[in-house]
C-alpha cells in the first residue's frame, strides 16, 4: 500500500512541475476552443534557444571533464542510448495500433537524459554519503544526443521506406512504381544505403539537430559561459513553458489517435525505466571494471538509462518530428516514465553496494 501512495503522490508532484502542467494547461485550453495561438516563427526561435542553451551546457560540462577519465563511461553512455532506442523499436513501436513515429519519438526521450532526475539521484547519494565522479553530468550529452538522433533516423527511415514502398528496379536498371521488388530484389540494398546516408545528413543538418550539435561545439571550443549565464539560462524555464503550453494544444488536437492505445503507454512507461536502468547500470559495471570507475558513477549511469528527457527531447522531437503526437511521447515520458525512474533510484543503489560494496 505504502508503494502505492508514494508512486501516486510523486505523480502529482510531477503534475505540479512547469514541465507537465503547462502541458496540461495547453491541453485545456484546446479543449475550451480557446484562439490562444504562438506564431510559428516565434515558436522556431524558442526552440532554437532552448537547443543552444542545452548544447552550450553539455559542451562545458565535456570540456571542464578529464578527457581520459570520461572517454569509457561516455562510450557505455552512448551505447546505452542507442541501445534502449533499439529495444523500443522491436517492442512498443511492433505493438498493434501504434503509429510508429510516435512509438520512436517516445523511446528517443526514454533513451535521452532527465536532468532533474539526474539531479535528484546526485542529491540522494549526496545525503547517503556515496562518492561519485565529478565529470557525471558531462556523461548526459553523449547518451541523450545518441538517442535522439537514432530514433530521428529510424523514424525517417521507416517514412521514406513506406514512401518509396511502391518502387521497383528492374533488370535494366530502371524504376517504376507498382510493388516492391521483394526480399533482397535488385538494387535493395544499393536504394537503402543511399537512403540511411542521406536521411542521415538531412537529421544532422535539421535545425533542431543542427542547434544542437551548435551548441556543444561552442561549449567545447570556446568559452560561452558569460552569455550563456546572463542570457541562456535565465531565460530557458520560461521559454521551456511556452513551448509545453504549444505542444499541450497539439496534443488535445490529436488525444482521439491515442484512445486505442494508451494502454500500450502506459505499460512501457512503467516497465521501461527499469529494464533501461538495468542496461545502464551493466553498462556501469563493465566500466567499473575497466576504469575504476566508481560505485555511484555506476548509479548514476544507471538513473540516467532509467530516466527520460524532459528539457532537450521534447523540442527536438518537435523539430526533427513534427507528425509525431506530443500526447504519446510527452505524456508517457514526463507523466509516467519520470516518477519510475526516480523512485528506482534505491533499487540502483542497493545493486552497487552489492555487487561493487
């Protein structure tokens, strides 16, 4: 019972946050038929900032972070990140009724990084007096930008591929269009190496991506941090609001496609935190034993796997992805996935003080 009422009011907490209640606000504005309307060039502006300001962050974080220390817990963060993408492509994306862009833009936030429960997992070892590296923050960049490029180009991939489903290559070496040329037909693999290649640089050179990426290498090769604590940070919770209230009427404007299907959400959203959270911290273990790499490092890579993005994912996904329903990735992974993921931290805990001590 006692699990129960923890689970429930860490829920409400989270209904509470900035992030999840602008999302509802949104969402009852939509259903009041409210006019209430952001312009679209000021909405793109706002993403960019918010894309600058978290790039800008991880790339300091990298930068101020001893490069040797950081290489082998980065590569197994980077690992996990994709890894949990690639999970949820066979799994919540296969269910029937799933629209398949939503399902990859809800395990790209669910492989991308929570800063605030990073952050909450940071303060509970704090208090429980367990040591943990100091560069653990700059491990967030290497699993979140992993993840949500993956699922980016899955999701593109998958379009173009259903696309392109009626084209055939003949013997000549000529299309048509009109069926498929079957299980590894003439020209396959030649069409679908071309299509990851360019899908590949079209996500790269996407704004949101684009942003992005700016913004760690400004981080990493310059010294952004005066504009970036006068400007970006004050600005960014507010600007995050505005983009959850846009995003909550979307939502409202598509909740009928999840009717059918919320179930499948709602059993991912409170199984995967802890499947994701075992990955990273096997993922933490295997540095461990390479590195040295300490038991609250450990924890910590593991909270990150469990969590899911609330700050840099949403806007990317609504930039990378803009068909893809706010109301199944958002709310799944904000709503559901983010009290799991904090209240695991304990379990984590007690698997490194078993299996590390």
């Amino acid at each position: 019972m006692d699990i129960v009422v923890t689970v429930l009011s860490s829920l409400a907490e989270q209904l509470q946050k900035p992030t999840l209640a602008f999302l509802i606000a949104g969402m009852v504005l939509a259903a009041m038929g409210s006019k209430f309307e952001v312009p679209e060039p000021v909405y793109k502006f706002i993403v960019i900032l918010l894309l600058l300001k978290v790039g800008m962050g991880a790339g300091i974080a990298v930068r101020d972070a001893n490069f040797l220390e950081l290489f082998v817990p980065a590569l197994g963060a980077a690992f996990v990140g994709i890894t949990i993408v690639l999970l949820g492509s066979r799994t919540l994306a296969r269910r029937k009724g799933i629209s398949e862009v939503d399902a990859l833009a809800t395990v790209g936030l669910f492989g991308a990084v929570s800063a605030s429960t990073l952050a909450a997992g940071m303060a509970i070892l704090d208090d429980a007096g367990m040591f943990y590296e100091g560069f653990i923050g700059a491990l967030y960049p290497f699993m979140d930008i992993a993840a949500l490029v993956t699922a980016i180009v899955m999701a593109r991939m998958s379009a173009a591929r259903r696309a392109a489903g009626s084209v055939t290559v003949n013997a000549g070496g000529t299309m048509t269009a009109g069926g498929g040329s079957g299980m590894g037909g003439p020209g396959k693999g030649v069409i679908e190496e071309g299509l990851l290649k360019n899908i590949l640089v079209d996500t790269l050179r996407s704004p949101a991506i684009s942003a992005l990426l700016a913004g760690l290498a400004l981080g990493l090769l310059s010294d952004p941090k005066s504009v970036y604590g006068s400007f970006y940070e004050p600005l960014f919770r507010g600007l995050l609001s505005i983009l959850m209230l846009i995003m909550g009427m979307e939502a409202w404007a598509r909740v009928s496609e999840m009717r059918k299907v919320a179930h499948a959400y709602i059993l991912y959203g409170v199984t995967a935190p802890l499947i994701h959270g075992m990955i990273g911290f096997g993922a933490g273990l295997i540095a461990h034993e390479l590195t040295g790499f300490s038991a609250g490092g450990v924890v910590l890579l593991a909270v990150m796997a469990a969590s899911s993005s609330d700050i840099s994912g949403p806007p990317t996904m609504r930039g990378a992805l803009p068909d893809a329903n706010p109301s199944a990735y958002v709310g799944t992974s904000t709503g559901i996935g983010t009290p799991v993921a904090i209240l695991s931290i304990p379990l984590f805990i007690a698997l490194a003080e078993t299996f590390i001590g």
